[in-house]
C-alpha cells in the first residue's frame, strides 16, 4: 500500500502511522522525524533545517525532495509505504508524482485528517515525546501510565520545540497557505479520501481501515 497522511499540524498523523504500520507493515516516512533526527546528529541537512522547523515555516523545497525520494528507493519500501508529512506544497506533490510514474507506480489512498483549530492548538501543546524511543503521548488524551515516563521504554517525555502555542499558531498558517491545496490537488486524482479525526483515535482508526481495505 502507497498512502500520503495529509493534515495540519497535530491532526494525529503520527498517531494513526503508528497503528497503519503495524496493520499494512510498510513503513512509516515521517519527513518531520528524519528532520529531527538529523538535528540530533548535528549533521550538515540538520543544520540546515532546525531554524526553520523552530520557527514553524517548511523547510525549503529543495532539501525535502530529494531526500524522500532516496528513502522511498530503499529496499524496505518495495511492498508500499506511509507518507506521514509529505508531500506538503503543489511542487512536492508534482516531484512524488513524477517520482511514481518513473517506477511505474501510483498512490493507493491520500488519508485527509480533519480537525479544528482549537483542538489542534490542544493537541499540539499537550503533546510529548519519548527522548530515546520517540513514542508520543498527550498529557490529557492519551497520558502514559506514568507522568513523564514512556510506557514502551521507560524513557523520559519532553515537549518538541515547536510546539508552543506561538509556533503552533504559526504552523497551522503555514499549512492553511502552501499544504491545504493538497487536498484540492488529490481531489482530482480520486486518490483522497477524507476522515474527521477530531474523535477518538481508535474510531479514527477503525475508520481508516475500512476504508482502504484489509
Ligand atoms: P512534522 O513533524 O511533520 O509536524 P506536523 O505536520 O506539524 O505534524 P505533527 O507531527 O505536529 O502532528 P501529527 O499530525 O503527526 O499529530 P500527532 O499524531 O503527533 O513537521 C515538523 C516540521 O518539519 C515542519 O513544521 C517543517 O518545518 C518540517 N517539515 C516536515 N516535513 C516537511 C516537508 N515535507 N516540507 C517542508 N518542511 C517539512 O498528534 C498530536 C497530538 O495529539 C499528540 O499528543 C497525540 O497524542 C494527540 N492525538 C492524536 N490523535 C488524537 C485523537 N484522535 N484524539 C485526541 N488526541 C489525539
Ligand atoms: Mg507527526
Ligand atoms: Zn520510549
């Protein structure tokens, strides 16, 4: 299965990528995580990317394409894979489509997560993160059973960077403008397929897989 996760910031992309790779098991893409997982390493893209990503702006067009496109060359995507993040502009959207048709390929589901503002703000503010296995939380819809402490691995929970309320606001307007077209754009393909993930997650989920099949 070939997916894109398309939403705004906080929407529960990462969330529902979790489940759907346990389900399809193909691997979930996360531009954003590799982005942060480069700034970790101190390496030259993360460099690059993390003052962006602090200011909740994308990070250029260029840095982007290229490197999802090495991924989605890599052996572990062969069978499909979850697009969680990208494409995020038309131009991205135009890049992975040409990408496709070199490998003769097509996208299976565009998965659109609607949510509102407010709770996006609540989302992404309550949100935190495991330090060393990267599972996320949110202090009030899905707490882990200890305060502070990853369920999986015991790890310490921190907060992202980005997501104060200022940078989230500024994240939330940065999709309305250059990502949101998107859905217009997968529209015409017939690929999209809209799901209101405002409500739980297990219903969100649920939802998802009756949708695009077992
Ligand atoms: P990225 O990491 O992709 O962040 P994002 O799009 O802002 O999305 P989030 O990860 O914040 O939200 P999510 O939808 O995954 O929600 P989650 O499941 O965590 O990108 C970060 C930055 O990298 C960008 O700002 C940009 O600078 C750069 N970047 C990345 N890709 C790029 C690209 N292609 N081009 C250019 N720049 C790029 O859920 C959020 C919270 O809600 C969690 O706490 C969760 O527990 C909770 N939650 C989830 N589902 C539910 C539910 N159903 N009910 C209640 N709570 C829920
Ligand atoms: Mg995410
Ligand atoms: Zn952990």
């Amino acid at each position: 299965m070939r997916a894109v996760l398309l939403g705004p910031p906080g929407a529960g992309k990462g969330t529902q990528a979790v489940k759907l790779v346990e389900k399809y098991g193909v691997p979930q893409i996360s531009t954003g995580d590799i982005f942060r997982k480069n700034i970790k390493e101190g390496t030259e893209l993360g460099k690059k990317a993390q003052e962006y990503m602090n200011a909740g702006e994308l990070v250029p067009d260029e840095l982007v394409v290229d490197l999802v496109k090495d991924r989605l060359m890599q052996e572990d995507c062969a069978n499909g894979y979850l697009l969680d993040g990208f494409p995020r502009t038309i131009y991205q959207a135009e890049e992975l489509d040409k990408f496709l048709a070199e490998q003769g390929q097509k996208l299976d589901a565009v998965i659109n997560f609607e949510v509102g503002h407010d709770e996006l703000i609540t989302r992404l503010t309550g949100r935190r993160i495991c330090k060393k296995c990267g599972a996320s939380y949110h202090i009030v819809n899905i707490p882990p059973k200890k305060e502070g402490v990853c369920d999986k691995c015991g790890g310490e929970l921190e907060q992202r960077k980005d997501d104060t309320v200022e940078t989230a606001e500024n994240r939330i307007s940065v999709y309305r403008e250059s990502t949101a077209p998107l859905i217009g754009y997968y529209e015409k393909t017939g690929a999209l397929k809209n799901f209101n993930a405002e409500r739980d997650h297990e219903i969100v989920f649920n939802e998802i897989v009756a949708e695009i099949g077992e």
